[in-house]
C-alpha cells in the first residue's frame, strides 16, 4: 500500500494527472510528503456519471484534486454541424438530461434570433411553464442524490417519487419521459392535451407540502447540518473569476439570474424572487434550491393562471411543420411538409447566442450559420463545466466526506460537461 | 441414557445446543437482511423484495446461492493468507459472541441449562471482548486488500470501533453495578421483579446508558449513521471492496450477526432479557413447555424490535463525517458515560 | 481438563512466540503476538483468574495490538532486511539466554513452594468471587499506587501529544 511511486499501469494517463496536478496546484509530491493519490471514479457511486477525480489525500485531508472529464463524451457539438436545423432538437435534449426543455428553449432562442422569429405569445409562456418544472425536475434530481451522498437514503426514493409525477407530465404533453424535445425552432411541438393543465396544477398545489416533507427529514437533522455548514466555501470574487453561474453563484452573494436580469421568452411578465445567500457553504445552497422550488412552483402557478389563447407556433409556412389535418387537405402545406422535412430550411447567414438560466446555472447556445440549412457550429456551454471548475478551490484542505458533499452541492451533470 | 457419564451427557448437549443456535443465527442474520429490505422498502415508498417466494420470504436463500455461486475473485496484489483469514475472524467473531447469551429462562434437563450455550461469570466481558477480536477482520481485510479504498475503509472502522468501544463499556458500567455481577442470567434476574418497571431502562434509571449504548453500538457495527467505513458514496464500499462470492458474503453476515448480538446485549442489559414486561401480572404458566417457550418469545420480541429500530434510525438519518463522528464519541459520549457511572454509583452507595 | 488446556495453550504461545520472532513481515508479527496474547488470557482462565483473561483480551489483544497493527498499516512497513546482528549478540547472546533460561527453572522448581498457591477450587466453582477481590486490591489497599500509575499513564500521553503535535 505505497503511495503511488510509479505511474499506476491500471490508469492509463494517470502520468498527466498526477504531473498536471504536480505543476500547477500546489507542487507537491505525494512521495515525500506521505500523501495518497486515490482515483475518484469514473465508477464510483458518487461522482455523478462518469466524473473522474484524481485526489490526493493525506490521511482524510484532500490536499489536491484534478477533475478529469470526457468519459461521456458522444461528440453532440459536432453532431449537429451535420443535422438541419430542425433535427438538432433531439440532440440538445441529451446535454443536460435532466432538464431537456432548457436545453430545448435554448437552442430555439438562438436559431429563432437567427431567424428573426416571431414567437407567439402562448407559446412563450408554455416555454415558462415547461422551463420551471424543468427546475423542479433538475432540483429535485439534485436533492436526491445529495441527500445520498450524505447518507440519508429516504430523501432519494421521496424526490423521485415526485419525479415521476413530473416525468408523466413530460410524457403526457410530449410523449416522451426523459427526452422531449417538446420546444421546437418557432414555438412547441404541440397543443398540451385536455386536462393537463388540471393535473399540472394539482400536483403544484401538492408540491410545497412535499418540499416540507423533504426538509421535516433534513432540515433540522444536526448531523445534515453539520454535514453541510462551513463546507466548500468559496469566495464571491473567486466565484466570478471561476465562471460559476446559477444557485452557486447565488449563494456567494451574486445576485443574478438570468430569467430577472435579462428576461427571454416573457419572463420579465411573472413575479418571483431570486433567493440569494452571503454564506456560500453546502448549507446556503441546499437552502437556496430549496426556496428556488418554491418560487418555481409560483411561477408555474401564475404561467398556468395566466396562459394566453392563441397559437402554439410562430406564423412561418416555411419554417414550421404545418398541421397534420393541413397537410393532407392543403397542396402548399403538403410541399412545406416536404421542402422541411427533406432539405431542411436555411437560415441566414450569422451568429447568434442566447442565454437562460437553466437548474443548474447560465446555459448558452451559440449557433453560426452559413445560410444553409445545416448549423456551421453549435456551441453549447452550460454552467456545469464552469462549476466543475470551482470543485478545487472548494475542497482544497478539507475532508474526503466534504469532497462528496461538494460535488453533491454543485449538482453536475456529465452530459452537459462532456457533450 | 442412563449409561452416559454426566460429561458426556453434557458434551452432547452442548454440541447440540451449539449446533441448533449456529442454524437459528445464521437464518436470523439472513432474515434480518430480508427484514431490512422490507422495511426499508416500505420506509421509502417502495415494496422490497417480493418476488421470490410469497412475500419475498425465500429473498434470503436466492441471495445465498447467487452469492455462492459468484466467482470468488483474489486480488493480484492482496496479501493472500491475510486476505482469506479476514473474514473468517470478522465472522467467528460475530458468532461466537452469542454463545454467552441467555436467551430463556433457566430450564435444565439431565442438569444442563438447555436455553444457553454457555453461562460464564464474566459473560459480559466475553461478549466485550469477542467484540474487540472482530475489530481485526476489519483491519487486515482493508490492509491485505492492497486497495487504497478499503484501507481507508478500515482505517476509519478500526479507529471508529476503537473509540466507541469505550463509550459502549462504559455505558454498560452503570447496569453491571446495580447487578452486581458480570453474569448475563444475573443481571436479567436484576430486572425480573417487576416487569416493565423493573427494567434497567425504565425503572432503573439507565435510559442516559441506553442512548449512550444505543449510539455506540450503531457505531460498533459500522451501522448507519456511523457507516463511514462502507460510506458508497465516500470509500466505494469500504474495507470489503475487494471481496468477492462468499468472502463478502461471510462479511455481510457478520455485519448482521454483530447487530444481532448487539440487539441481544441490549435486550439482556436494558430490556430485561427474557423476562416477561407485565411481570407478574400475567399468570404463571402452568404447562411447563409454555413456561419454557414464553421467555423466548419475549426474548425474540424484544431483540427484533430493536432490530427494527435500527433498521427505522438507517432510513432517516444521514451519514457523519470523519472528525465529526470522532468528537462526538469521545467529546460526548464518554464524558455523559462517565457522569453516568459516577450518578449511579452515588445512588447505589446512598441506598446502602 | 485443565492440563489438556494448558498444555494446548501453551505450546500455542510457546510457538506464537517463536513465529513472532522468525516472521519477516511486521504484520505477521504482530498477528503472532496476538495468538501469544489469547494463549495466554486461556492460560489465565484455566487459573481461575477469568477477570484477568478478559481483561488481557479487551486491553491487549482488543486495544494495544490493534494500534500495533494500525501503526504497521499506517506506515505501511515493508519486509524487513534479514541482517546477520551484532556479533555480540551471538557470542553473549545465546550463552546469555541459556543462563537465565536455567536460572530461573532452578529457581521455581526448588523454591516452588515458596510462591504460594492459590485456592484453584473456589475459583473454579466460582465460590470466591475473583472481580470483587482483584477490586479489593486495586480501590482499597493499592489505591495511591494504582492512582499514581494512571497519573504516570496519562503524564505519557500528554507527553506523546507533545511531541507529535505539528508545530503550528
């Protein structure tokens, strides 16, 4: 059980970590100062996915870390340089798995800039609608596992049982559970059907006494809050620098959120408040995700009190599919139909980018178009990559057991890191 | 057998005393496992295993072939003759400690006291020391393992188990003076009188002890919220990475024996062990093979509820920390320990 | 009975001892010096002084050695070089042992009487009772030497706080 003296012949390019993390860290050498290097997944229960992190620890003490990514990497970025417009839906819906309409509402918003699209108004808050139980669905994903981590198994099964109400939702008005690709370019995909908005706000009125129910098991719990106060600090200006974005950032005391500061798909017509913490540990943001379900839950509330009448898809014969029962009774229809389901539509030529507040932080889609109907690139940048960034500074000098909470706390998702 | 010498006679009772609790241990930890399941199931909304055999009841023999019939992997680098004995001193060790308890009232035939293995006189110390035994499964499974994990698994289960054995011998303290005796059947007779209310929990003042039991035992038995040493979102699954078919199995049940012994202990020390909890208010049996079964059943009833306690505290509460977890064993429950035993020697010694 | 025990047990510790001496391996040794232990708290037992056994586990085998073992773990010592030793060592040292080894066998066997014995039968019968009397000893007629021990006891351990405590 030496420290590792020569390059683990198990872990091929464990060489560049250790030397990188030699380099650049803290210069330290785990032969001399009697540390441990211990290789953090990519198959370990609580990395996330397939996250990789090379630690070195001495006894329990993390004295460095390297994260080291790509073991989802399905190369979607590329992917979609060779997809028209259209078909570069579905992919987005595989970035951040748990929140596929935010992915979806993204992309949309910049190819709709692109196009200079006029999006209805129903539309837009049907985006609203979807994009907050997105949240609800991406925290609720988060409180369950972090909950894990920590140990307390029950919050897990809890969370998902309110998931899958949420993913019956998804399948009712999209037909698909996990990957919905229900935003389309120039609006949604279809007519939610009868009755959902009754079921949609049922379980709304329900929720609130099921996120009680989650902090009656945690909240008060002196080991949860011992667990998760004063762990993973991080600076305000250390967190700007890093790029984080989202709950994280809010938690350092950066009051900004997207969806007040620069509102997109009439976000700016809902009242609702951006929780913000000073402490930046674990515990503030558990609290603020917390609250940012509650406030969801409102916005979600006031979308289905306020839904406009009026059409689901923007006015462009040329853009958007045209109805089923159009299509079978209108000659023009039926050659739209086949003009954009087989050569796609162009786009003039451009770039552009927009930018939501997704679960898990800032989300960018930045698309460039040489006016034909296939993207010439798609960059998407999520917050995840941007908070995995931060893990360092977080963990330097604390625990083992911190490192897991920490992580828990950033709430990444793989997908979107790896892409 | 008439033409037996009384050693003899003993000798085969004994052996067949063994052998029948081997059998009744061994089935109770493996439905114990299927308890947990159940019951943590039903905790979090979910059924449990219910699909072998009615209820899920033959879960326990499905798990036991599948783990048989696992391939049983030996690390390359694994220091092999460690590597095997661990398991097997983390399972003796879980079982023989319940060769001391008594688990019914005291019924002898041809003199030997049929409902307890053996009856020592320092049965508790046996029960401790045993207890400190299994302490080296652990270590040299994570140590033999030549795995990083596992050793910082054992690391933190041996200096764990070390620290709260402290805290567990001194809560026991306080039942041992008002017994006056290290004896198990002694100190269950101390809590006989009266049912419920002569219990060393209730009537005799020991409920700071049990707490203190109670926490240093769910951290002797590596159980949550002291699971640190098997923490899967942490070490992976701690010192038993590296094993594999029945040498994890033989820690898995040894994990499940010890909770039983635990369960057992508390029964005897606190619950008044086989004693009936209304006393004598119910009426004394008068078929001698009832009055042989009822004290077992109490016995049973009393460990299986504190089985199920354990089973409720794993699906609520969270997982310590490493440091947390030391503070608390020895900046807390050793200072209340103490205190105890220095609150109930004063009692004692001011009653006369 | 007892001398099927003691004769077991003994060459059980007997032979602990030695592998404990001949192992290479710091582990090994330490695991040896636990079968030397446990034979030894049998040996005690088989004396009436079930007390002592069950202490000597839960002390020794349950608590020294397991820092023992910890330490070696921690450290992660490897085998150890087989060196030849001092000269010294086989020139005084075999004629040395052999001396003390017959030395103190002349003694006990001619001076046997001498050390007493003790009242085996109440012991094992459980008549006198061994926890009350060794308590007896220790709180009553020993009590300032027993408490000036764990004075010196705790006098050692700050003294190991001390020194491996990391200069801030």
């Amino acid at each position: 059980m030496a420290p590792i003296a020569a390059p683990d012949q198990i872990n091929p390019g464990i060489e560049d970590v250790l030397a990188d993390a030699e380099r650049h860290h803290h210069g330290s050498d785990p032969i001399a100062d009697q540390t441990m290097v211990i290789n953090m997944g990519p198959q370990h229960p609580s990395t996330h996915g397939v996250l990789r992190l090379v630690l070195e620890i001495d006894g329990e003490t993390v004295v460095s870390m390297a994260p080291d990514i790509g073991y989802l990497h399905t190369g979607i970025e590329k992917t979609c340089e060779a997809k028209f417009y259209q078909q570069v839906v579905p992919l987005t819906d595989r970035i951040d798995y748990l929140s596929p309409m935010t992915n979806n509402t993204a992309y949309a918003l910049a190819v709709e800039k692109l196009l200079d699209l006029e999006i209805p108004e129903k539309a837009q808050w049907l985006r609203v609608l979807f994009n907050e139980l997105m949240r609800l669905n991406s925290h609720l994903v988060w409180l369950g596992t972090h909950a894990m981590d920590i140990g307390a198994l029950t919050v897990f099964l809890y969370c998902f049982r309110e998931r899958e109400q949420l993913l019956r939702i998804f399948e009712a008005v999209s037909g698909q559970r996990m990957m919905t690709s229900y935003i389309r370019i120039g609006g949604v995909s279809m007519e939610p059907p009868l009755g959902l908005f009754d079921d949609i706000r049922a379980f709304l009125l329900d929720f609130p006494s099921k996120i009680d129910e989650y902090e009656s098991l945690l909240q008060n719990n002196p080991i949860w809050i011992n667990r998760l106060k004063d762990v993973g600090h991080i600076s305000r200006e250390d967190a700007i620098a890093l790029g984080v974005t989202g709950p994280v950032l809010r938690a350092a005391g950066v009051d900004f959120d997207l969806r007040r500061d620069m509102p997109y798909s009439s976000y700016e017509k809902f009242q609702f408040k951006v929780p913000v913490s000073t402490d930046s540990d674990v515990w503030a943001r558990y609290i603020l995700r917390m609250e940012e379900m509650r406030e969801s839950v409102k916005i979600c509330l006031q979308a289905l009190d306020g839904m406009p009448e009026g059409r689901i898809v923007a006015d462009a014969p040329k853009i958007i599919l045209p109805d089923r029962e159009q299509m079978k009774t209108q000659m023009e229809s039926l050659i739209h139909h086949f003009k954009i389901v087989t050569e796609g539509f162009a786009v003039p030529a451009g770039e552009a980018t927009s930018s939501v507040e997704a679960a898990h932080g800032m989300m960018n889609y930045y698309v460039v178009s040489d006016g034909t109907s296939k993207p010439y690139r798609v960059h998407m940048r999520n917050a995840d990559y941007a908070n995995l960034q931060a893990l360092e500074t977080m963990c330097k000098g604390r625990l083992l057991a911190d490192v897991v909470a920490v992580i828990g706390s950033l709430d990444i998702v793989l997908g979107a890191i790896d892409r | 057998m008439s033409h037996l010498t009384d050693f003899q006679i003993f000798l085969i009772l004994s052996i067949l005393k063994i052998a029948v609790v081997l059998v009744i241990t061994l089935t109770a930890v493996a439905y114990t496992v299927l308890l947990e399941r159940k019951l943590l199931g039903r905790m979090q909304n979910r059924w449990g295993p219910s699909r072998v055999g009615p209820f899920g009841l033959l879960q326990p023999l499905a798990d036991g072939i599948k783990l048989f019939l696992k391939e049983d992997l030996m690390p390359m680098a694994s220091e092999r003759p460690l590597f095997i004995l661990a398991p097997i001193i983390a399972l003796s060790c879980a079982l023989i400690s319940v060769a001391v308890v008594p688990f019914g009232a005291v019924t002898r035939i041809a003199g030997v006291d049929m409902f307890d293995i053996s009856d020592i006189n320092i049965g508790l110390l046996v029960i401790l020391g045993i207890t400190s035994i299994g302490v080296y499964g652990i270590a040299l499974s994570g140590w033999s393992s030549n795995n990083k994990f596992a050793l910082l698994g054992s690391l933190r289960a041996t200096s764990q188990v070390i620290s709260y054995e402290l805290a567990l011998g001194l809560s026991l303290v306080g039942v041992v003076l008002r017994a006056g005796s290290l004896r198990l059947r002694d100190i269950v007779d101390s809590q006989a009188g009266h049912g419920l209310f002569s219990w060393n929990l209730i009537g005799g003042g020991q409920i700071i002890a049990f707490f203190i039991y109670l926490m240093a035992a769910y951290a002797e038995t590596n159980r949550a919220p002291f699971d640190l040493p098997e923490a899967e979102s942490e070490l992976v699954a701690g010192y038993h990475t590296e094993y594999s078919s029945m040498k994890f199995a033989m820690f898995f049940m040894a994990e499940y024996a010890n909770m039983i012994t635990v369960a057992c202990v508390a029964t005897l020390l606190f619950l008044g062990g086989a004693s009936s909890p209304f006393g004598n208010l119910l009426p004394t049996p008068t078929s001698p093979i009832i009055a042989a079964i009822l004290p077992i059943f109490w016995f049973v009833l009393k460990v299986f509820s504190f089985l199920c306690l354990y089973i409720w505290v794993r699906a609520t509460v969270p997982r310590f920390r490493y440091d947390q977890l030391m503070s608390f064993g020895w900046k807390f429950l050793l200072p209340v320990a103490i205190l105890n035993i220095i609150a109930t020697s004063l009692v004692l010694a001011l009653r006369g | 009975m007892q001398l099927a025990l003691f004769i077991i047990f003994g060459l059980l510790a007997v032979a602990g001892a030695i592998n404990f001496l001949l192992q290479r391996h710091p582990i090994n040794s330490a695991l040896s010096l636990i079968v030397v232990m446990m034979s030894l708290a049998v040996l005690y037992w088989s004396l009436g002084a079930e007390f002592l056994a069950a202490a000597q586990v839960i002390v020794y085998s349950g608590a020294v050695m397991v820092l023992f073992v910890f330490v070696v773990m921690l450290l992660n010592a490897g085998e150890e070089e087989r060196t030849h030793g001092s000269r010294a060592a086989y020139f005084a040292g075999i004629p040395g042992a052999t001396a003390i080894f017959c030395l103190l066998s002349f003694v006990f066997l001619t001076n046997g009487k001498a050390f007493g014995s003790t009242d085996l039968i109440n012991h094992l019968t459980h008549t006198t009772n061994n926890i009350a009397e060794i308590s007896q000893v220790l709180f009553r007629d020993l009590l300032l030497p027993f408490e000036v021990t764990s004075v010196l006891i705790l006098v050692a351990i700050l003294g190991a706080v001390v020194l491996a405590r990391k200069e801030q």
